[in-house]
C-alpha cells in the first residue's frame, strides 16, 4: 500500500517552513553503528587492558542496558585524548547514502542531527559545492544569526565527532551542553515554535526530545505548528500519544518493505507536494524583500508596531522571532506575508502609518515594484 503525505506538510515544505529532524536509524543505514553497537565497540577497546573480573562486569553493565555507565567508565580510563581518537575512528567514516542525498535535496532552512558522524554536510558538499555551515548546542548565536537570515545550517544537536569537545553521549553531557544551556534551549523552543519538524530515522524515544516537544505543545496548548514522524507499524494507541503529548502526526510505514524505500518513497513525495505548493506560494525576491525589510524597521521601531501589523495580516506571533533586531524581525514579516498573500495589505499598512516616509526618494519606487511582483508582472 502507497504511503499517504499528509497534506500539510506539503504545506510547510513548500513554504520554507519544514525542517528534516535525522534520528539514528539514517546513519545505521550507512553502515555506522547503533547505540548499542558503540557501546560494545568501547567495551571492544578498553577490555583488554582491564582485568577479567572488570572485563566481566563490563560486559554484565552493557548486557543490562547500563550503557551510560559503561561510556563513563571507559572515557575516564582511556583519558580524553584517546577517547576522542576512539569516538573518531568508530564514527568518523562512511559514505553518503541514497537517503543521505534525499534529505539534502529536501527543501529547509536547516537540517538537525542526533548523529555525530559527517555523512549530512558530505552529501551537501556532493549537492550544491559548497561547504556547509555545521553548527552545534555550543554555537548558539550564530544558530540565532543562520535562522533569521534564514541561511541554511546543520545543527548536529549531540555534537560533532570533527569537534569531539562538542559530542553528548551521557546523561552528564546532556546536562551540562544541552539542557543545562539555557540560551540553547531557548533557540531550540523558538525553532520548534516556528518550524514543523519532520523527524526520519527516529523512534521518538529520547527522553531529551520528548520533553523539548512536551514543553513546546503545552506553551501553545497543542495548538502550534505541527510536526510530523516517519515510523514502521505505529498503532493507534501510539499515535493518539504522540499527538496529544507532542503535537506529532505519524506517517506510518509497513516494516516488512525495508525502511530505506519507504523512507525514500516519502521523501519524494515530500518534495513533489512541496514543489506544487511553492508554485502557489512565491517566495518574494531577496533584494525586494530586504529593501522592504529595511524601510520598515527604520519607520517602525517598536517590538509592539511588528506585532500588531502581524495581527492587521493574521499572521501569527508565534513563527516571529521578536528577540532580534527590527531588520530581522521585519525580514520574517515580509516573507510571512508573503506567503500568506498578505504583501499588498502590508504596503497598505506602511502608506496608512507612515505616509511621510512613503513620498522618500526611492520609497515610491520601490513599493511599485513589490506590488508589480505580486500582480505577476515584475520578475
């Protein structure tokens, strides 16, 4: 049976809003290690060097689960140098599958990771030439700076094994770079707030994540922007859960049909619905857009005269950063309007409010040029 797409997330991918969330399951189809299989790969280097009633335990503690104990004790005696020529050697290879390169093909202002490994930017590297900006939980303002100029970015959410100082593999590092980094956290909600979230290759198990979710659902009393879930043989009783904690709507799959095509089949999917829509919702032209931006926040300078021309054009607060300068906050206000075909309600406004800055040399001009782009007529 084909897989169904929901049509809203068509929706959010054709409109830049839809951002690929890559679990485990992605890399492990490249060859790279489960969670498990790194873990038994560090009992593998620091067995020999133990005595056997220790190499024992070892094995006793990864038999029963207990592998953040296990990562614990074998980064302390290995020392952090060799621990982080372990994490490189174990992680640091591979190649870009065929699902690697459709994700990347995916149409988003950024790609997030669990993963450590470095398959996602070689396959972006492969698509469009370019190095990739890679950024982790330790980079929080240039994360703020990527989102709002809506330069795209890979945010590898665990750390990356290029940068070994950055990598979460306990509940400590978890603590300590993720949850304990309020400002991080603080990007990640405001993400989540603005951005639906398609998660590949993830069972949606991590403590850390549900509660990200869990904390986003009930700010906006299940009510925010969707995400969405590529999963095998999810049932009914899961489903109502995971929508109803976390705000996700499973795309479920057969298993028994391998998960790479089916993953592969809803990406294509994914990208041609996407496609239809954008031919309906047009992105304005950069240069319009940031000259518009720019008039705005030089005539418009409270926080509280972009919120309310968001509600004159029934665009939401919510997919609005506000903690960023007038120029960015106008920027996504522009391109909101854009997309909602609200672009000529907004020259209204500037004309309404400000009719002294529109008679500006130059003003004129260039508001006969964006409503000559909305009319179809400009390029």
């Amino acid at each position: 049976m084909a897989i169904s797409i929901p049509e809203a997330l068509c929706e959010y991918v054709g409109t830049g809003l839809c951002i690929p969330w890559i679990g485990a399951g992605i890399s492990v189809a490249a060859g790279l290690p489960t969670w498990n299989g790194l873990v038994e790969s560090l009992v593998a280097r620091v067995g020999p060097e133990l005595q056997s009633a220790q190499q024992s335990e070892l094995q006793y503690l990864t038999s029963i689960g207990l592998f953040e104990d296990v990562v614990e004790f074998g980064r302390t005696h290995l020392g952090e140098g060799e621990y982080r020529e372990w994490l490189l050697a174990t992680l640091g290879r591979g190649s870009p599958t065929d699902l690697h390169r459709a994700i990347v093909n995916l149409p988003s202002p950024a790609i997030v990771t669990t993963n450590y490994d470095q398959l996602i930017e070689t396959a972006l590297v492969s698509a469009t030439g370019a190095v990739p900006t890679v950024l982790t939980a330790f980079d929080v303002q240039p994360l703020w700076t990527q989102l709002a100029r809506r330069r795209r970015f890979l945010l590898k959410m665990h750390g990356d094994v290029g940068r070994p100082e950055t990598i979460v593999l306990t509940s400590r590092d978890y603590k300590r770079h993720v949850f304990g980094n309020l400002s991080f956290m603080s990007f990640l909600q405001r993400m989540l707030l603005g951005h639906s979230i398609l998660f590949l290759g993830s069972s949606l198990s991590d403590i850390y994540i549900r509660r990200v979710l869990e904390e986003v659902t009930y700010a906006t009393e299940g009510v925010g922007v969707p995400h969405f879930a590529v999963m095998p043989n999810v049932g009914t009783i899961q489903r109502k859960i995971l929508r109803d904690r976390f705000n996700v709507r499973v795309i479920s799959y057969d298993a028994s049909k391998g998960h790479v095509p089916a993953l592969l089949e809803v990406l294509d999917k994914v990208v041609v619905g996407g496609r239809a829509v954008e031919r309906e919702y047009r992105t304005i032209p950069p240069e319009l857009s940031q000259k518009l931006s720019k008039i705005l926040a030089q005539v418009f300078i409270r926080q509280a005269e972009a919120r309310r021309t968001c509600e004159d054009l029934g665009i939401s607060v919510t997919e609005i950063n506000f903690e960023m300068a007038p120029l960015y906050v106008w920027g996504q206000v522009v391109r909101l309007a854009a997309r909602e075909k609200q672009l000529e309600r907004l020259l209204d406004v500037l004309r309404e409010r400000a009719p002294g800055a529109v008679r500006a040399e130059g003003v004129t001009k260039l508001l006969e040029d964006v409503s000559k782009w909305v009319q179809g007529e400009g390029t």
